[in-house]
C-alpha cells in the first residue's frame, strides 16, 4: 500500500519554500518537488527522487533556475556505483542515500530505513550531498540519532560537522521541523 501525500515547508535558511509530491511505501519512497528560495541568491528547484528497496536512492533529477542561467543534475546510484550526470564518482561509493541541501525531504530516507522514528539507535552515513543551487555533489558524513518519541512526533538529531539539529518527525518518518532550516506548514 503506498501513501501519497503533499508536503510543504517554510525553508526559512533559503527564504523561501518547498513543496513535494511523495509516495511512501513499505520500503519505497518516491517524490518530485519545486522549491523557491532567494538565499544565497534567488533560484527555482525542481526535482524527481527514486528510492528503491530499504529506501536506497536510485536516482535524484534535479534542475535549478536562477541568475539567468540553468543548471541540471542526474545523480544516479546502481550495484555499480555513483554517477554524476554519467561520471562515475567513487568517493560515494559507501553512500546509500542523497542529500539535497536545504530539502528536509531527503532526511526521511536514512531515518526510514533504520526505524529512527519509532525505536532507539544512533547511524552514521556518508551521504551524496548536493550543494542547492549550484548542484555540486560531494560525500558528506552525517548521524542520526533517535531522542524519544513525544505527543508531537519522534525527535531524531541530526549531526554533520560541527552542525547539529533535533529534527521533529510524524508517525510516517518525515520531517515536520528542521530547526534552523525548515517547518512544514
């Protein structure tokens, strides 16, 4: 059974918003997206997202607008590796998931996979993030950590760096408050 739902955020890190078109599955997530922003400069994102068993990405599309220029990503992960608009990237060769900056839909994946949301425990990945809007990917080390289950939702940190937020998450997994970055509204 899939769940489908539409979420939007207040992005409040790039003054704008976002909004995502997600199908949840038992083991499978996949969206598309638009976000507006005008931080570090104006732009317009779009995206599709495919995850495939265990919540997996398979594959991230991407295209950002702004500055009079265009900007496209094809970020794909097979048994074979990464690739970035078809180069291969080995350096995210551990990564199981994407990260699209300034997206709280990306930090559902991680979260999903290792039930973060219902049940203790504490994950570190390497993640192929991906600079919003200028499209660069580069291998990122975060954690996430499950904090306690409230009337609200599921409190979940997330640490990258010397970064670090305690993400509210509902009963499904997706993040309802990013602080410092985004609240869905």
């Amino acid at each position: 059974m899939t769940d489908e739902r539409v979420l939007t955020w207040q992005v409040t890190e790039s003054g704008g918003q976002e909004t995502s078109w997600v199908e949840l599955g038992a083991s499978r997530l996949t969206a598309r997206g638009e976000a507006l922003g005008t931080t570090p400069s104006s732009y317009r994102l779009t995206y599709d997202l495919e995850t495939t068993d265990e919540f997996v990405t398979t594959r991230l599309r991407v295209v950002a607008q702004g500055a009079g220029e265009t900007r496209r990503l094809d970020l794909r992960r097979s048994a074979s590796g990464w690739t970035v608009d078809g180069v291969p990237r080995p350096e995210l060769a551990e990564a199981l998931d994407c990260d699209l900056g300034l997206c709280p839909l990306t930090n559902t994946m991680p979260i999903l996979r290792h039930g973060l949301h219902e049940e203790s425990g504490r994950h570190r990945f390497l993640m192929a993030f991906v600079e919003v809007p200028d499209l660069v990917v580069r291998p990122s080390w975060q954690t996430y950590t499950h904090l306690g289950i409230g009337p609200d939702g599921a409190r979940v940190r997330y640490e990258s760096g010397d970064f670090s937020s305690d993400l509210l998450v509902d009963t499904a997994g997706l993040v309802v408050d990013y602080p410092q970055l985004a609240t869905r509204i």
